[in-house]
C-alpha cells in the first residue's frame, strides 16, 4: 500500500514538473506575434529557416536562425535578432518595435528602404542597432535619442538625409557612433562632446558644414574620444589650438574638407595620436617639427594643400582600414 502511494506521488511529482517546465518554456505572446508578422514580411530568403510559430524553438524545433531568447520569469523573450545579408528588401519591419526586451537588432547589409520609424524609441533595451549597408533614407527620428542604453549605432552606407539629431546627446552609453556615407547636411551637434564614453565618431563623406572649433568648443568636450572622422565633407575654417585637449585621440582625420590656415603646434602634445589626415584641404604654412619627432604618429598625410616647399609627409601611407574587431566594438 506504501509502495503504491509512493508511486502515485512520484508520478504526481513528475507531472508538475513538466507542466512548470512547460510553463517556463512559453514565449511571451507580444514576442510571438511580432516576429510572425516579420517572418510574413521578409520573404523566402529568411523564412525558409524559420520553421514552427514559436521563434525561440518548441519542443524538437530549435530557436529560428537569428532569434536569440532569454528566460524572464515564467517566460521567454526575444533578446536578440540578427538577419543581415540575406537581401531583405522593403521597408523597415515596424513590428520589430515591439520587441520590448531585445538587446541587439542587426539587419546590416540588406535592401531595407524608407525611414526608421519613430517607434524605434520603445526598445528601452537595446545597446546594440546596426543598420548599416542598406538604402534607409529621409531623416533620422528625434527618438532614437530614447535608447538610453545604446552602446554601438551603426547607420553608415544609407541615405539618411537632413541633420544629424542633436537628440544623440542624450545616448549616455553611446560609444561607438558611425554615420558614414549618407546625405546629412548642416552642422556636427557639439553636443556631442557630452557624451563621455565616446570612443569613436564617424561622420565622413556626407555634407556637412561648419568648424571644428564649433564642435569641440573650448576642448573640454569628448573626454574618452579616440577616433575622429570627418573627411570628405564641406567644413571651414582652422584648426583649433583646443584640438590638443582631446588627449585621448589616436586617429584625425580631415581630409577633402574647405579648412585653412596653419597648423597648430599644439597637435604634438596629443600623447597618442597616430594617424593625421590633413590632405586635400586649404592648410598653409609648415607642420609642426614635433610631429615628426612624435613617439606613435605613424602617417601624416598633407597632399592637395598649401604648405611651403620642402614640407613633407610621414609613414608610408597605406590605407586604413578599422578592423571588424574595432567595428563591432
């Protein structure tokens, strides 16, 4: 008789452990819907690996390719989704806003178009957007300075047009900010220079204007900036003795841009400066002695402008190129 209720409680026990771990394995509802409505709009490049209706996997069916999940409370959430390079085309997918818990979109190197929508700004969690390689256009939206968390954005190789949001100053966390090869016009929010994790901001080949003395101000702004590109666009005016006070930069680069007038001495007390790019500007006069002494400046590249004769370059002006390991922070 023991034995016999022993064994009725053992088997009871066993049945409430797989109704709780079947409670555990739900994915919440909102998650589900969102990423079947994503799933209809992508097309056969993606949904052929997307099999089953629950896209953090289902009893045999394993997690859709892309979808990472994570366990919150008595449910799964969508934390992390990742579909690039599999010629997405159309619109931004606005269900994926409502992905509240995700962590990381990428949908880099596809054929997305149209505008990011203001809906961007509920996923209160993301540190990561990389939109890059696409053909995204019209202007950024205000909200994306609502992602507090932000670490990395990536929105370079668009068509982003109109000027860059002063609303990206209030992206505490943002450390890397590439906004490369689009259309902005008008000026680099010195704002900016508040961001105090900044590490690398990339604004090349677009349109903009204005001084670098508007954006640095007195130099006392982006305290952990390493390296700064504004090459190929429309900017004026000289640089600035405050350059100097960014100590903790290691690349400048200011190529094909309208600046004039000599260059600062004060460049040498950069402690870690490694790549200057002045080329194909206005600049006159001679380079600072000391940056030919500089113990790290590698490549001084000084083409296309107005220095005396006999002024002459450093390294032996290879290409840069950022390794995906410094990309992807």
């Amino acid at each position: 008789m023991a034995a016999a209720s022993f064994a009725r409680a053992l088997s009871l026990l066993f049945v409430l452990l797989l109704l709780a771990g079947a409670a555990l394995g739900k994915t919440v509802k909102r998650d589900v819907k969102a990423l079947n409505e994503i799933k209809s709009s992508l097309g056969w490049r993606v949904v052929y690996s997307w099999v089953g209706d629950d896209p953090c996997g289902h009893g045999d069916l394993p997690p859709w390719s892309g979808v990472t999940c994570s366990q919150q409370g008595d449910y799964r959430v969508v934390t992390e989704l990742e579909v690039y390079a599999v010629s997405i085309v159309g619109p931004f997918p606005t269900a994926v806003t409502n992905l509240l818990d995700l962590r990381k979109l990428d949908l880099h190197n596809n054929k997305l178009t149209g505008p990011i929508p203001p809906q961007i700004g509920r996923l209160k969690h993301l540190r990561i957007l990389n939109l890059r390689w696409n053909k995204l256009q019209d202007v950024l939206p205000p909200e994306i300075g609502e992602l507090k968390k932000l670490t990395h954005l990536y929105l370079s190789f668009n068509n982003f047009k109109g000027e860059i949001p002063v609303e990206l100053a209030n992206l505490p966390e943002l450390r890397y900010l590439y906004l490369h090869e689009n259309r902005f016009t008008g000026r680099i929010p010195p704002e900016l220079g508040t961001l105090k994790n900044l590490r690398h901001l990339d604004v090349g080949n677009n349109h903009l204007t204005g001084t670098l003395r508007d954006l640095i101000g007195n130099g006392i702004g982006f305290p952990s900036l390493r390296n700064l590109y504004l090459n190929n666009n429309e900017l004026t005016g000289v640089l600035p003795d405050q350059i100097a006070n960014l100590t903790n930069l290691e690349i400048l680069h200011l190529s094909n841009n309208k600046m004039i007038g000599s260059i600062s001495p004060k460049l040498v007390h950069i402690p870690r400066l490694i790549y200057l790019y002045l080329d194909n500007n206005n600049f006159i006069g001679r380079i600072p002695e000391g940056l030919y002494k500089h113990p790290f400046l590698k490549e001084l590249y000084i083409e296309g402008n107005h220095f005396r004769p006999g002024t002459r370059s450093k390294g032996t002006h290879k290409v840069l190129e950022l390794p995906d390991a410094d990309i992807l922070g």
